[in-house]
C-alpha cells in the first residue's frame, strides 16, 4: 500500500467525477442520514469559504457493489478497467454536497421526499447572517435564488435580478466553483485494509462485518450477483424449513471451506471473486442438502436445536462432494462425527481453526476412512447426571434435546405430533420445554434446583399441555388424568425417551428413580451413534461453561 496522498479537488471535477461513475459511494456505508437543513448549513459553509473537513477516498481498480443511484439521479458504472474512487470517510458531506448542486430529490424511508432543489442563497444576508435558507417566506422573489439557478440558469437569468444583487451573485457563484475540496487518497490497498481504515475513521460506529466487506467486493452487475439478495433469497428458502436462523457468517465460511478449506476471515477477505460467484449455486445446494439431511436422518426439525451453526459447514462440504445421501459405513462415520462435535463442546471456542482440521476428517469419510479423533466424548450416565444442568444455549444440552427430538416427540393427550418452533426454542423457558416433574412441586420436596432444573427432567411438548394441563401438579396426578384421554400414552411415553411408564417411578412420583432410568436410556441411545475409539478416556472430557460458550457466540 502506497503512502496518503494529499488531493484538492474544485466543484466541477467533483460533481464531473460522481456523474461519470469515477466516484462511488460502497454498500457498507449507512445510508444518507443528513436532512436537508443540515445539507444547507454545509452549502453556506463553503459559500462563506469555511472548511468542511477532508475527504478520504478508496482508489482501485476493484469493483465493489455500490450506490448507484441518488435520489432521482441515475449514476453510472464506472468504466470497466479503470480507476474508481470508492469515498471511505465523509458520504454524507459529499452526498449533500451533490444532491444540493444538483437539485436531486432523496426518498426518505420514512416516506417523505427532500427536495434539494429548494436551497435558495439569501442575497441580503451578511456574512454572519445564514445565506444559505431553506426558508424564503414573505422574501421579495428578486432577494434570493435557487441555488441550483444560480449555478446553471446562465447569465439571461442572472441578469432579470436588480442590479444591486449582481456582484453578489457573481461572488457567490465564484465561490462555489473554486471551492477546493480537502482529499486524502488510499492507492493500491486491498480490500480488507481499506474497510479496516473505514472502521478505524468511524470509532463511534459498528465495526463492519465480514459479510458487508463480501457483499460490496463480490458484486457484478453483469453477471447479475449481489451477495446481500443471494442471501436473503437462500434465508427465504429455508424458512418452510425452519432453518432460517443460519447466520451470514456461517454461510461465507461454507463458501470459504469448499473452494480453500479454511475458514479464517483472512482466507474469505482473499477469496477471488469469480470463483465465489461461480461456485455460490452448488454452495447453496449443498446447504440445501445439509439441511434436508438434519432434518430427514437426524430428525433435527428447526435450526434453533443444532448444537453449532457451524455443523452446517463440514456438512456442506460434505455434500458439496457427495451430493447423494451416505449409506452403509459412511453414514456411520458421518453420524459419529455429528455426536462427537455436539457432545465434547467441540465448537465453543477455536471454530476457525478447528473447522480446518475437521474438513480433513469429512475427506476421510468421503474417502470411505475413519477419521482418528483428537477429543473425548462421554455418554456415560454419570457424565450425564453430572453435566445436565438445562440452558438452552449450551451445546451439550442441545444435543441432548436433539436426540429427544428425534424420537419424534407426541402430545401427552392426544398422541398428535408436538409441534417444535424455532420461535418458541429461544430460551430456557421456552414453551417447548417441559419438567416432567414440575419445578415448583419437586421444590416443595426439597429437591436440589441443580436435579430439577435438569435435561433429564425435560420433555419437549406443545404449549397447551405445558401450560393449562400440567401447572406444579404431581407426575402422577396429571398422568392418570392423561391415560383416561389417551388409549396409547404407553406408546407417547416412549417417544419421550420414557420407555416404560410403570418402571421410571411415574405412579409414586419417586423422581430419583425417574431420573436414573432417564439416564440409562438417554446413555444407551447416545451410544449407538458413537463409533468408539481409544481416545474416549471418561477422564478427559471438560465441557465449557455456559459463560464461556455464551462468550464464543457474541464473539
């Protein structure tokens, strides 16, 4: 990257440059926020000769998605091959700036039009007064002008003004047209060092995203891609699905991890553009299929239950690869890798890097290999008892309610389907999630809250059940009132991992033998979806705190 270079630039070549496509305002920039009374105030500024602060520009060779329009002007592309000026620091001066010479009108998202070419110049004003008005009520028609006049209506209608105001309008004109604009231009820096410059000049402000440094970098108009549509088109898909929760990040990191294996923001800031468009259908695809896949085989039934939104990239790559469903052998493989990332807290921390290692691994499976793993798992029922404490931001305890979901949960009254929302799984108390031994009954018995507040205690139902059936009544109070409902609530019971309902202590309300029956069964159906190796010493395996997951995801 070239040094600063310090520019000055006069009226003419600025607004010659916004017209010609040479200067353009990038997406990640906020939208044009100044008013039209602000607008103003910067117009007498520069009528009354004031500096307005520096402009830092962007020039490359690059094509990134851009404003192309401003209020009802159309601006054009740049010429492909050459330079253009994207502005880092200053839009809204310069946006202000043009839309006032040139008389744009700006649609307000609010509804409202600004209409910039009511900016008149005050011709009785002083130098102390405003010169600059939007207001012109109860003025002599021949005391003030548009501005917009002043600058392009030429000297037929310069000349219609009293004679007093002509050396004014002439000063005022000269002004404007010789004005020299403060620039500082950033030649030869890439992308990344140029939106980090951004983010450094806007302290105040959010720091921008990967995928809003994406969206501008891989925009083409001719081949009719732009990244923030494609997403939101992918996002629109997977809503009947209920995987819409799939974050921006994870759906870069899937592009990454398929054309360079490797998902750190500096290997996605380098990704080359025609590849990323080329190869952006078959990714979606093949999220597509990863979709299809934890929803049909592990029965994963909304986005909210996955233990990591980065399952979704070694998944993906996976099919990138094998577009056909495994069966046999690499489906087990593929199964064993699924449990051993949601059950050790494999993706609370390191994701990048441990991605990387894991795509070696999904090379193996799809070179019918079994990987070798580096990590534990546990899925004794102690490690169970001992790590069960419920929150619904917990990988471990997600993959648990993922395993309860996959036994297809039914209503305790009717046997009907339960119903699993990405809405209500947002929380701990969601209305999905149910104590079969109600809380406030088993504090009555004195009960530790660590014990009741416990997955093994949780079962996922409807929110009628939850919430009208069941209240703080003893298991076998409201259970009898069920079985007199539902003929097969001994068939219900079991597709809550409750196999047998006359031997987990349901009619004496004993909630310990409950409790180790749950645990025995949850164990037995966690441990054949695990191809066991040497290293599963129950030892070794430490999940990470709540806190410290809760960290990794904010991060």
């Amino acid at each position: 990257m070239m040094l600063p270079e310090p520019q000055s630039k006069t009226f003419s070549a600025i607004i010659n440059e916004i017209e010609t496509g040479q200067i353009k305002i990038p997406q990640f920039q906020r939208d044009f926020v100044w008013d039209i009374q602000k607008s103003a105030q910067l117009m007498d500024s520069i009528v009354k000769g004031y500096p307005i602060g520096t402009f830092i520009f962007w020039r490359t060779k690059d094509r990134l998605r851009a404003v192309r329009n401003l209020g009802n002007i159309q601006l054009p592309d740049p010429v492909e091959g050459e330079f253009v000026s994207f502005v880092l620091d200053g839009q809204q001066r310069l946006t202000s700036l043009f839309a006032s010479l040139k008389g744009a009108k700006i649609h307000r998202e609010s509804g409202k039009i600004d209409d910039y070419s009511e900016i008149y110049l005050d011709l009785n004003a002083s130098e102390d007064d405003q010169i600059v008005t939007l207001d012109v009520t109860d003025k002599d028609e021949h005391s003030y002008i548009r501005l917009t006049d002043l600058l392009y209506g030429g000297l037929s209608l310069l000349a219609q003004f009293p004679v007093q105001y002509l050396k004014q309008l002439e000063e005022y004109k000269r002004r404007i047209e010789s004005y020299n604009y403060s620039i500082v231009q950033i030649k030869e820096a890439p992308i990344d060092i140029a939106t980090e410059i951004f983010t450094r000049i806007n302290v105040g402000g959010k720091p921008l995203s990967v995928f809003e440094i994406m969206i501008a970098k891989t925009f083409d108009a001719d081949r009719d891609f732009d990244l923030s549509e494609k997403y939101y088109d992918l996002i629109e898909d997977l809503k009947p699905m209920d995987y819409e929760t799939i974050s921006d990040a994870t759906v870069l990191q899937t592009v990454s991890a398929i054309l360079e294996k490797e998902i750190q923001k500096k290997v996605i800031l380098k990704l080359n553009k025609d590849q990323f468009i080329t190869v952006w259908d078959q990714a979606v695809s093949a999220i597509h299929s990863t979709v299809e896949y934890f929803r049909s085989f592990y029965r994963i039934p909304v986005s909210q239950l996955l233990p990591y939104n980065g399952l979704v990239i070694p998944f993906a790559y996976f099919f990138f690869h094998h577009p056909d469903k495994p069966t046999g052998d690499m489906q087990k493989r593929l199964q064993d890798f699924f449990w051993r990332v949601s059950l050790s807290g494999r993706y609370s921390s390191g994701l990048e890097s441990k991605i990387s290692q894991d795509i070696r691994r999904i090379d193996l499976i799809l070179n019918d290999e079994l990987p070798k793993y580096d990590w534990p798992i546990n899925t004794t029922e102690k490690f169970l008892v001992d790590n069960g404490w419920f929150s619904a931001g917990r990988s471990f305890i997600k993959a648990i309610l993922c395993l309860y979901a996959f036994q297809k949960p039914e209503s305790f009254v009717d046997g009907s389907l339960v119903n699993i929302s990405n809405y209500w799984l947002k929380q701990a108390n969601s209305k999905n999630y149910h104590h079969f031994f109600p809380r406030a009954y088993l504090k009555k018995k004195g009960e530790e809250e660590f014990y009741i507040n416990h997955v093994l205690n949780i079962t996922i139902v409807d929110d009628y059940l939850n919430k009208r059936e069941i209240g703080a009544q003893a298991p076998a109070k409201y259970m009898a009132k069920f079985k007199k409902k539902n003929a097969e609530l001994e068939k219900t019971m079991k597709t809550h991992l409750i196999t047998n309902i006359d031997g987990f202590g349901i009619w004496s309300n004993d909630y310990e033998k409950f409790f180790e029956a749950r645990a025995a069964i949850v164990s037995k159906e966690l441990q054949k979806r695990i191809i066991p190796q040497a290293i599963d010493d129950t030892s070794l395996l430490v999940l990470p705190t709540e806190q410290e997951e809760a960290y990794e995801q904010s991060v």
